[in-house]
C-alpha cells in the first residue's frame, strides 16, 4: 500500500468516526520509504543474495521461457 492510499484510507476512518484528519504525507515520508529499501537491498548484497530481479527469477523457474523473434 503506497503512503497516499494509506492516508485516503485514514482520512475515511477518522471522517467515520468523527475524528480530526491525519496529517498529509510529505516529501519526508517518501524519503524514509526508499530509504528502507535501499538498506533492505544493501543488507540483501551484504549476504551474498541478488538485490534485484529475485522475482523475475522466480517466475522463470515456472514459467516457460518466451519465444525470441527472429527479425
């Protein structure tokens, strides 16, 4: 859930249960957000696992591979 969809999502309780509304995000929050996942993705490195394209990589030991066009 992305910060704006959960600040919609806050916003609607608190106008249902008659509470003041939330702060809006800010550029702050973005800024934390990516910077979780950055240290997500270093920590990934630091163990020896690929930081990027795991899922992709997942998905291709189940599905078959695609037909290359030969233009």
């Amino acid at each position: 859930m992305s910060i704006t969809q959960q600040y919609l999502l806050d916003t609607y309780r608190a106008r249902k249960l008659g509470e003041p509304a939330p702060p809006a995000p800010r550029a702050e929050d973005r800024r934390v957000v990516r910077g979780v996942r950055a240290r997500r993705q270093f920590r990934t490195v630091l163990a020896g696992r690929a930081a990027h394209g795991r899922t992709r990589q997942a998905l291709g030991r189940w599905l078959p591979p695609r037909p290359r066009s030969t233009c």
